[in-house]
C-alpha cells in the first residue's frame, strides 16, 4: 500500500510540474474545435434546366435557361438570361457553387458587372413528378441590375428523344407531313447547350428527307431550356427550325424558314412525339 500511495503521489506532482512554466508561470492549453461537417451528397441536378425568375422590385420577368453540372457536391453550370434589360440574351454566364442534401446555392460570374447569387432548394416535385424541380430566391449586386431581387422556380427538362411526327403549314396555308427521329447529347457545350442529331422524311416533293446535324447555341441543332432550335439539312435546302418544348413535353411548337433551294418558304410546324421522351 505504500508503494501505492507513493506512486500515486509522484503522478499528481507531474500533473502538476506539467500545468506549471519553468518560470512560474500558468502554461495556456490551446483546444482545438471538433471539425465540421462536410457537405452533404445532394440529389443529382446535373442536366437541362429553365428557370423563371420574379423581381420583387418590378423587373420584367426573366427567363433564364443552361446547363448544371455536378461531381460530388460541387456544382457548375452555362446559362443564358433572356427578357431582363440588364443582360445579354446571347452572353454565356457562368455559375459555380455546392449542394448540401436538398440545399443548392449558385453565384454567377460578373456580367457587365453584374454578379447573381441563386439559393433554394431542389427536389423530385415537378411537373409529372420525375423531374428535379427548383424553388429559391435570387439577388443581384452591381451593374445595371444592382439591387434587384426576386423569386426564382425551375425545372430540369428531360431528355428528348425516339421519334417524331410533325405537320408543317407554310405561309399559303398549305401542309405537309413528316417524321423523324432524334437524340439528345449527354455533355453539354461551353454555351449551356445540349446538341441534337437525327433524321427526317418529308411527305413533299421539294425534298424527301433530311439529316438533323449537331450544333451549339445560337447555332441549330440544340435543346436550352424548352427552347429547341433544328437544323436539317436536305437534297434541296436546309429547314431552320426555332420552337418551345410544351410543359406537358407532348409536342414542340415553332416556326421554320427554308432556303438554299428551289422550295424557300416560311411556315410554322408542330412536332409531336410518337413514344415519351427519354427520362
């Protein structure tokens, strides 16, 4: 027992030689804070988006549509603002930022001076209930829009693919008839755009039938958003296409023009798909 308490003696003497300086002096013990967590792994909201922003300020509303990209909770993107009087429809704005479980933030690169941070939330409730849907809110600081504010909700548009038909009415009020087929590209462009290929028959005697060629925005064949331009090259001219996805995705509705051929014309065309659109 003395033994014991011998060693137990020496121990609470180096606890406290170890809590004392050289000097006298208090030794201060710096404790360090537990670290944090790390982000979440959110849901997946790479892909085709379009977005419809409210100012709260009395903006004109704004359509703003591109790509998402996402590896592991990092996210970036390529959008194009159409309606706003502040930006440039046909300027590229870049977007990075994180996603934490459903949470999803953005800040954009700086347009005319212009930077847009987005927050909100991304989830499974749109439309038909397979699509990543978007509620937040946006601010604007700098430039011409500095101060503005607003609501924003969006929609990834899914794929669209398989086949097609279309009824084309040119400007005489007369129709004609065609099918078709076509495929999304997976990877978006530099642009926030996705490329399109694809066929087409025409039931016309000016051409018979078309190939659907690869583009990037502003340059047909492409899908932003819900807006879907075609190019489609055929033995006797080339068929411009400029239409919008319908919310319910059933059909495609625009104009077209041709030229380069003996058949120029202008006319609108309504699309519609004869299998669903790949999801």
């Amino acid at each position: 027992m003395k033994h014991l308490s011998h060693a137990l003696w020496l121990l609470s003497a180096l606890l406290v030689l170890c809590g004392c300086g050289g000097g006298g002096g208090k030794t201060s013990v710096a404790l360090s804070s537990p670290p944090s967590d790390p982000p979440a792994q959110g849901l997946n909201a790479a892909g085709n988006w379009q977005f419809s922003a409210t100012s709260t300020g009395g903006k004109p509303p704004t359509t703003i549509a591109g790509s998402i990209t996402q590896s592991g909770v990092s996210v970036s993107g390529a959008v194009h603002l159409d309606g706003s009087n502040c930006f440039d429809h046909m300027s590229t704005i870049g977007l990075t930022g994180t996603v934490n479980g459903s949470d999803i933030s953005f800040t954009s690169t700086s347009s005319d001076g212009q930077v847009i941070t987005f927050t909100g939330t991304i989830g499974n409730d749109a439309v038909n209930g397979t699509d990543s849907a978007f509620n937040g809110t946006y601010t604007i600081k700098g430039g011409c829009a500095n101060g503005d504010q607003g609501s924003v909700t969006g929609i990834r548009v899914p794929f669209i693919g398989n086949t097609w038909n279309g009824t084309f009415t040119t400007s005489k009020q007369e129709t004609f008839d065609a099918t078709g087929s076509e495929a999304e590209s997976s990877t978006p462009s530099p642009a926030g755009s996705f490329g399109i290929t694809g066929t087409a028959t025409f039931g016309l005697s000016c051409f018979s039938s078309g190939t659907i060629t690869p583009g990037t925005f502003p340059s047909a064949s492409f899908i932003i958003g819900t807006s879907v331009a075609l190019g489609i090259v055929t033995d006797n001219g080339t068929i411009t296409f400029l239409g919008t996805l319908n919310p319910d995705r059933s059909e495609i509705r625009g104009a077209y023009s041709v030229v380069g051929g003996t058949c120029d014309d202008t006319g609108t065309a309504v699309l519609t798909v004869s299998s669903p659109w790949d999801y």
